[in-house]
C-alpha cells in the first residue's frame, strides 16, 4: 500500500519496484581541524579527498555511475509497459508545485523512464567543516556522508557492492576512510497477466474509481521477499493522496484519500476473491 495515487487523482497499480543501496562514509585526514594558512598545502583536506572519491563512483559530466558491473541487468521498457506509461498522466506544473521544484526538461516517456527503469545516484547529506556565522578559515578534519543508489530490472546487490569495497580498499587500509552499507534491497518486478490486471480494473471502476497501471514504483520496498525468497508475484496498491510530502515536512493522507483506499482494497480483493 506505499506510495500515492496518480497525479490526475486516479489510482495506481503497481507491478514492481526499484531497490535501493545506501552507503555512510567517513573520511579522516587529522586528529582536528587546522588554520588553513598554517596547514593549506600541507594538510588534506577532508571534503575534497571525498570529492575526489565520488568522481571515481560517478561521472558528474555524463551522469553515469563507474563502477564495474554496475549497469548489468539494466533494461529498457517493453512495449506494454510504454503502453501504460502512455496512459499515465504528465503535468509538469502540478508536478512542480506538488515537489517544490522546477523539474529538469523531458518528455513524457523520458519523465516514467527516468523514474521506472533507469539506476540513480544521490548524496542524501554531507557534514564537514565550518559553516556557521562569520568565516573561520580551516582545513576540516573530518566529513560524514550518506550516499544512494536506487537500482532497477536485475541489477545485482552483491556485485555493486564488491565494485565498491574494491574502489574504497586502498582508502581503507590507509586509514583515511570508512563504511558502512544500508538500505540492500534489491529491485523487484512481477509477471501479472492481463486478465488480472483487467480483473482489478473492472472492479475498481464499478465503485466509480480509475486504475492505472505504472510497471514498476519508483521507490524500493522489500517485495524481493515474495519474489525471490517465497517466489509469488507481487503487487503494489498506493493508496495515499499525490501532494502527501512524502518522507518530508507534514507527511500526511487526506480524509478523502483514506475513505477511497477502504473501498479500492474492499472492491479488489472482493474480485480476486469471486475469481478464485
């Protein structure tokens, strides 16, 4: 049930999801921070011995990610999920205004693409240095980050991460850097027949609802369980409302979308009940 409705107000089935690999780094160049007109030169300096790291993970000009084997198992769209990616809605304005930005120029398909089927790399947050009041000219000792990957189709885990602790070695037995890994939850997809899908539809639509179908959630949740460990296909049905700010300030479902979700999960479990 994780997740929001479509933009245009209908509900949304979903047949897979994207996973998601974290990392946190901290990096050491000094027991404290220094002047840097005494130690500038002669002292490494924390924030840029970890930029000089991410341009080994990352290729800020092409905006791909470098680490071996880590496109493997990445996969275009098919021509029945850009099927439904065309019945999706696309409102550039609401989806400025819902997210608070002004979104980079694409098209429709590139928009779905870029959320459904293509890998990403984020940096969640940083800490490092003197950023308060006034200035204080040091050289920082010490930075903390969180970095990300949201993976999809059949990208591996397990190989991403060897790419990883083999980049990150050398720092590590030098005493400059260490790691932890989070969030290792590979992405996930479900083979689900058209009857069924149509089956859902159909009942969702005789309680005066719309049901869309989006191939796989932009986001990660665990449904590898299912499909890789208990081997069932698995299905999402987000039910709160589009503008929810989602994992942000005042997260919240409305009356309305919380009345509907009752009756969208009453009505197609009542359907595949009857089908059997």
């Amino acid at each position: 049930m994780d997740g929001s409705i479509s933009s245009s107000g209908k509900h949304v089935l979903r047949l897979g999801c994207r996973g998601l690999l974290g990392f946190h780094v901290q990096i050491q160049t000094g027991s404290h921070s220094n002047h840097s007109g005494n130690t500038g030169n002669i002292m490494s300096n924390a924030f840029i011995e970890f930029q000089k790291i991410l341009n080994q993970i990352y290729d800020f000009d092409t905006d791909k990610v470098l680490l071996p084997h880590f496109y493997d198992g990445v996969k275009e769209p098919t021509t029945q999920q850009m099927d439904w990616i065309d019945k999706l809605p696309f409102n550039v304005e609401k989806i400025n205004k819902s997210n608070g930005f002004k979104m980079k120029a694409m098209t429709k398909q590139d928009y779905y693409a870029n959320l459904m089927f293509r890998p990403t790399f984020n940096v969640s947050g940083i800490m490092s240095g003197y950023t308060g009041q006034g200035v204080k000219t040091i050289v920082p000792n010490q930075l903390t980050a969180k970095v990300d990957f949201r993976l999809v189709g059949e990208q591996n885990v397990t190989e991403i991460e060897k790419g990883i602790k083999q980049l990150f070695k050398p720092y590590v037995d030098s005493g400059l850097l260490t790691f932890t890994f989070y969030h290792q939850i590979p992405p996930s997809t479900s083979e689900i027949n058209l009857d069924t899908i149509h089956l859902l539809q159909k009942s969702v639509k005789n309680i005066g609802e719309d049901l869309v179908v989006e191939p796989i959630m932009p986001g990660a949740v665990p449904n590898y369980v299912w499909t890789e460990l208990i081997h069932k296909p698995v299905i999402t049905l987000p039910l709160a409302n589009f503008d929810q700010n989602n994992h942000s300030f005042n997260e919240n479902i409305s009356v309305k979308a919380y009345e509907s979700g009752i009756n969208i999960v009453s009505a197609t479990t009542q359907a595949l009940s009857e089908r059997g």
